[in-house]
C-alpha cells in the first residue's frame, strides 16, 4: 500500500498518519485507527481539531 510506503519514508509527516487513520477506520478498524490518528495529533496537534468533523472518523469520535 502506498500510503503505508509513505508513513515509513516519512514517520514524521502528520497528514500521513491522518489519511492513513481516515482509511483504517473506513475499513472498520476502529482501535487501529484511533492509534495512527493519535500519532497524527502527536505530530500535529491541528490535527484533533481537523478530523472531528471527518466523516471518515465518525467512528472514532
């Protein structure tokens, strides 16, 4: 996957670890997600206030 390709080239980058949440919890995986997206706030911490109105994290928030 490249996005995951992306995430080990650049660990460091939030708005990589953010899309890569947004695409594990469309895929269901809710406790995964939640770990990637707090690496994103880690990185970022824009990115909390960012991803609450994302449809794609309903399922986090």
């Amino acid at each position: 996957m490249p996005l995951l390709e992306a995430r080990d080239g650049f660990p460091d980058e939030g708005m990589i670890h953010c899309n890569l949440a947004c695409y594990t919890a469309k895929q269901g995986r809710i406790d995964e997600a939640k770990g990637i997206l707090s690496r994103a706030i880690q990185l970022d911490p824009v990115f909390g206030e960012l991803t609450l109105d994302n449809e794609d994290l309903v399922g986090i928030w």
